[in-house]
C-alpha cells in the first residue's frame, strides 16, 4: 500500500468515523415516551382503566405506576392484556420499601415490568444512614434480579442537599451495585436543590436509566410546578444531554396543576412530542 493510498483511507476512515458520531447525536424527536400514573392520582381510584386509556391516546406509550397494588386490581395476565390492547408498555412502578416483596416482584415481571423503584426514603441523619439505606437497595436489587428486574430510586430534592459534609445521593451511587440498582433521575428535584444536572448526568449518566420531566414556575421560596411548556426548566437542553449520558425512558410527572389534571396531561404529551433532542 502506497503511502497516498494509506492516507486516503485514514481520510475517509475518519470521516466516516465523525458522520456517524454526529448522527448519533443529532437532534431528533422522542420515539417513545412516557408518564408517572401519580401524575392522575385524582383519577386512577375511580377509573384506572378509562385513565390509562385516555393517557394511551394522548401518546404516552409507557407507564410507570405506583402503590402497593400497582396493577389496579387486575391479575397478571389482565394487565399485560389490557396494556398490550391500549398499546402500552408498563416499565416500571413506585413502591414502598415495606412492599417490595417477592411476591409483587414476581407478578410486575410477569406482567412485563423492567423496574421497581423505591419512590421516597427521606433524610438520612448522617454518612451511615445513608449507607445502611444503600445496603437495603443492595437487598432489594438481588430479590428484583432473580426475576430479572432492577431495583431503583427516585430522588427528591433532599437527596441533592448538602449536609453535614455530604450528598445523600452521592453515597447511595457510591455504596449500590450497578448490576443491581439503578437510579430515576428527577430533573424537576435536582434542579429546585440548584444541583448542576447536566454536570451530574455526565458524571453518573450509565448509573441513571430512567428521569421525571416535570416543570417548575418558580423554586424559591417554595417550588411551585406547573405544565412542561409553562415554566423556567430548559428541558431542550436537560433531555438532550440525558440522551448523550444513556437515558433509556423518560417519563412526565406532575403533581400540581393550573386546571384539570388530564388536561395537563395532554399539554405535556404535546411538549413531549415536539421536543427535539
């Protein structure tokens, strides 16, 4: 091979190269999104199916729910039909500690469920509280991975705060299995605790699979939320670099609203159809 030979493949190898790394990153619409079923919390007791299915039309193709009966209850085998019909996948529900038995693991992953993610744990009083709740992550993740799910956790805003010399958050990703327990990043809690997000994600990106996109008008003195086009957090921005950091769901919640919470929930789903990421 001649030595101009050699450098016009190198040429064409590197260019090659840089296409399609700019192509994985270009800008582009969502294929799939999701919502947090908490979202609807005034529906769902009345009707969970006449919800989900008016969630389903609006465009979310993923659910996640939450409580100690996260399939409304239907039987394995009903679930799976009835989403299947709507054309919507469960991937995951918020559940206590105290009720993420083995008995729930196994009928989420029969009816298809990739996650169960613990939805709350509060302050912890130092460096060994936290730990000891990474220990029970740790526990729960083993019971999930036997009937290959994931346990994970959902932050609030305390988990980002810096207290006595720490962040919560920090210590449970440093002290969890990462074949075991994985991480739903809430955008909306991150940025009211004034955590850099993005920073955050590119630091512990292959940690986070799954993130809340909800809305804030306001952080101070009280965070105030609000519907995903109305507010100050830049979700362009804070999506686009989740995507580039390997976030495999992205999931709208919302838990106060201007109006009607279905209504806000049809905003959203437009929000989420128009992004470009």
């Amino acid at each position: 091979m001649n030595r101009r030979f050699f450098l016009q493949k190198t040429v064409l190898a590197t260019s090659a190269i840089a296409f399609a790394s700019s192509n994985l990153f270009a800008a582009k619409k969502l294929d799939k999104f999701g919502c947090q079923l908490y979202s609807v919390r005034d529906k769902m007791p009345k009707d969970a199916k006449g919800t989900m299915e008016a969630l389903a039309k609006m465009g979310y193709k993923q659910f996640e729910s939450y409580s100690s009966d996260p399939f409304w209850g239907m039987s394995a085998t009903e679930a799976k039909t009835f989403l299947g019909n709507i054309g919507v996948d469960m991937i995951s529900s918020h559940v206590g500690m105290k009720d993420t038995t083995e008995e729930l693991i196994s009928k989420a992953a029969e009816v298809g469920l990739k996650y169960i993610i613990c939805p709350y744990i509060g302050m912890q009083s130092g460096m060994d509280g936290w730990k000891k709740v990474a220990d029970d992550f740790n526990e729960k993740g083993e019971l999930c991975n036997k009937y290959g799910l994931k346990f994970g956790y959902h932050n609030h805003s305390y988990s980002f705060a810096f207290v006595n010399g720490m962040k919560g958050q920090m210590v449970l990703l440093d002290n969890t299995d990462p074949e075991l327990v994985c991480y739903e990043l809430d955008m909306c809690w991150s940025e009211a605790a004034g955590e850099n997000t993005i920073a955050h994600m590119e630091k512990y990106g292959n940690r986070y699979e799954l993130c809340h996109v909800k809305q804030l008008i306001e952080k101070e003195p009280k965070p105030i939320q609000t519907d995903l086009a109305d507010g100050i957090i830049d979700y362009d921005r804070l999506l686009t670099a989740a995507r580039k950091n390997g976030m495999k769901y992205y999931l709208v919640e919302q838990e106060q609203y201007p109006g009607d919470s279905l209504e806000s929930m049809k905003s959203n789903a437009e929000f989420m159809k128009n992004l470009n990421i």
